[in-house]
C-alpha cells in the first residue's frame, strides 16, 4: 500500500476557487482535493473521457497539470509557503487511461533556500504501478510576499488562512 489512507487528514480548500487544479467553482477544471499524512500530499482522482488525447488515454498537458497541482500544493502545506513553477521536469512511464482510479502523491525533494525548494510528485494507476513522475523547482515566498507582488489579492490569500497558519491583514 503506497497510502495509508486511515493516517490521512484533508486540506482545506476555498469553495469559492476557480483553479483549474483545485477549484470546486470551475465547471472545466480537475476538481481536486487534497490530503497529508504530514510528510506528503496525496490526491485521489479520475480523469473524465473530455481530456484525453488519443481514444481513452490522458492527455499529456493534462497529466502534467496534475502534477503541478500537487506540487504547488505540496509547498502550502508541506513548507506553509506560496509557490509558483520555476520549472518542472515530467517523465511518462505508462499511459494513464480516463476513469482510472489514480492515486497522486507529492512531496518536498529538497528545502534548498528560503526562496526555493526541488518538488516531487507521481501519479500510481489502480494498481499502485507509477505512471507519470516529475520533479519541479518552485520559487517559494511568504503569503504577505505573494500579495505584495501581486500574484493574488489579500482576500484570496485569506482563503489558505487555515492551511498557511497564516491572517492576512490589510
């Protein structure tokens, strides 16, 4: 088992978001949810048939999002940062077919300043056989930063209040 699913506790989520990755609010999008066991960011999920690339199989583009999702999710709740995609790496292994049951699993290679950090993250079909792997660097920033540059506006930010330990504070 490459999950103990007993030991997991959910991360909470803006029902307002319309992220692509994560938001509840986008007709479009993934929809994904996250959990921890503390030391990685796990996400179960389906793909539905209306993002594959050829016949049943899982668009690259789309299997790369995921992995993004996870990471950058990896660095809210792993490292309590906000984090944006320097660069990422991404290895397909094995076709990942639409309705599969996938389990996603992120975490943090390496802390390696203050203002950057080496992600990891895979993607498992039902048979727990790795099938999409990648490795992405993220420029790493306090949530007060974030806003400040301009990335979200404070209200947003207020929204990962839970996750970040965080109160943002006009």
């Amino acid at each position: 088992m490459i999950v103990d699913t007993e030991i997991l506790k959910s991360i909470p989520n803006s029902e307002d978001q319309t992220c692509f990755g994560c938001g509840a609010r986008n007709p479009h999008g993934l929809k994904m949810k996250f959990l921890t066991d503390g030391r990685r960011v796990v996400s179960f999920m389906q793909v539905p048939p209306t993002m594959t690339g050829w016949d049943r199989t899982v668009h690259g583009g789309i299997l790369s999002t995921i992995l993004d999702e996870i990471m950058g999710w990896s660095v809210i709740c792993l490292l309590k940062k906000i984090g944006v995609t320097r660069s990422m790496a991404v290895e397909f292994k094995k076709p990942v077919n639409a309705g599969e049951r996938l389990t996603i699993i992120g975490g943090v290679q390496e802390k390696q300043s203050e203002r950057s950090s080496l992600m990891t993250a895979a993607i498992y079909n039902a048979d727990e056989v790795p099938c999409v792997e990648a490795k992405g660097r993220f420029t790493t920033m306090q949530p007060k930063a974030a806003v400040r540059l301009g990335l979200v506006g404070g209200d947003y930010m207020q929204a990962f209040g839970p996750v970040l330990n965080f109160s943002y504070d006009q």
